[in-house]
C-alpha cells in the first residue's frame, strides 16, 4: 500500500507508448497489450495519482493490438475513475492515432503528426521474376482462397476483392473508435476523416484531433501546480547497442529487422 505524506507534491505516472504496435513476431520492441499490461497496471493502481498520462510516439503497426490496447485503457480508466491524459511526441498515426484516442484529452505539438485513419496492405510481386528465372511454383492446397495473396502467383482478383473488404471493415470500425472517443470535437467528414492523411498538431487542434497543444510537464504542471511531479512507470529502453549486445544471433537479427521495419514507417510521415 502506497501512502500518500501531507502536503506531498501530486505524482502522475506516465506510461511510454513509442514504437510500432505489434512489429515483427518474437521480436521485443513492438507494443503488444502482453508487453504493456503490467505497466498500465502499475500506472492506474498509484495511490493519489491525479490522472495517468501517456506519452505517445508512434508511426502504427498492428490494428488488433491497437485496439486491444486502448480498450484496455479504457477499462483500467473506469474500473479507477481516473482521467487519462495523452500527450503526443512526434507521431501519432494510424494506429498511434488509435491509442492516442483512449486518452480523455489529447495534447501534442504543433508540429507533430496526428492522423492517418486509414488501412494499408503492401506486398511484392514475383511471379514474373521466378518465371524469368526457370523456378516453378508448386502450391497444393484445398479451398480456393487457402494461396491468399501468393507473392509467387498472378494477383488475383477474388483474393483482391476479399482483401478490401477485410479493409473496409477494419476502416468503419477504426472511424466508428474515433466518432466515439472525439465525436464531438470533430470538424471534419467520415470522407474527410478516413482519407489517411496527416495533419500538424496546430490544424489538428482546430479539426478537434486534438485538444491542444503542449509539452507533458508545461501542461501537467498548469493543471495540477508547480509542484507536480511525474513517474515513468516503463522508463526508455537503453542505448541501441547496449541493448543489443549480449544477445542471441537470431534475437539481434529479429530486432534489427524491428528496427528497419519502424524505421521504414517513420520514413513514410518524413520523420
């Protein structure tokens, strides 16, 4: 039991969400709702905390540990009463975006990214390339779409079609989150909206993305005194290579293609 001394400056724990949502399987950099429950956990149950704050720093990744992390937000906040207040860094898109939304305010820069509602699926073909090479491709499988989306074959147009509308219902509910959560601050169309594309923090404000713009502790000490004192409950990672040295052959390469992956993503939004 934690207790709280007369006259002890308010202490708001801070849960770090930076990085892609969910990443490469096995690999440790990714944030899962298995890697972050704990210190979400930590951060609801502080005794006398007056808000939980998230520091979100993230380019998207992963729809269902998006949503799995947010509703588990959502729920700690209830069951604790406690306000959540996120706070934006450089990025919060796609489903950065998505979690940003479980917070009761958002605050960001106003030159950070918010946005990209949307849903993307990328690939390569190599179907003519194997064929230049003299390599057949021998597939046996039952059910129709069991090959779904084979690199190594012609793209075809039943597998497309089941794609889009895989990612048109992944879109309405990513719309319907946001309607709920900033309904009524939003200026703009479901058109408009779910377009995918970005804004700054200072035009996010004005189309009710946002709520503001704001650095964690300006804007945490005008709402809770001077004295206010934050914790990070998941302090950052070490330095790149002291957090890879020591590690396995096959761990340090999946971490590296982590790396690369969000990297890539981050690329995407100039960053």
């Amino acid at each position: 039991m934690q207790l709280r001394l007369p006259f002890a400056p308010p202490v708001v724990p801070v849960v770090r969400l930076c990085g892609m949502i969910g990443g490469l399987p096995f690999a440790r950099r990714g944030l899962t709702l298995r890697g972050l429950d704990r210190h979400l956990e930590a951060a609801f149950a502080s005794a006398g905390a007056p808000a939980v704050a998230l520091l979100v720093d993230s380019p998207g990744g992963s729809p269902v540990q998006a949503s799995l992390i947010a509703g588990r937000i959502r729920e700690l906040a209830r069951r604790t009463g406690r306000p959540v207040l996120t706070f934006v860094e450089d990025v919060a898109a796609s489903g950065g975006y998505w979690i940003a939304c479980a917070g009761d305010e958002i605050w960001a820069d106003s030159s950070s990214l918010i946005g990209s509602i949307g849903v993307i699926s990328a690939g390569f073909g190599f179907d003519r390339a194997i064929a230049r090479l003299g390599i057949d491709r021998r597939v046996h499988a039952r059910g129709p779409l069991k090959d779904f989306l084979d690199p190594f074959r012609p793209e075809d147009p039943a597998h497309v079609e089941v794609l889009e509308q895989i990612q048109a219902e992944l879109h309405a509910r990513f719309l319907a989150y946001v309607r709920e959560r900033r309904g009524r601050h939003l200026a703009l169309s479901d058109e408009e909206l779910g377009s995918g594309r970005v804004w700054t923090g200072e035009n996010a404000v004005r189309l009710g993305l946002i709520d503001g713009t704001g650095e964690l502790r300006t804007v945490l000490r005008q709402r809770f005194g001077e004295r206010v004192r934050v914790r990070f409950v998941n302090p950052p990672r070490t330095g790149l290579w002291r957090g890879l040295a020591g590690r396995a052959t096959e761990d340090l390469a999946v971490d590296l293609l982590a790396l690369l992956e969000e990297r890539l993503s981050r690329a995407r939004f100039g960053l």
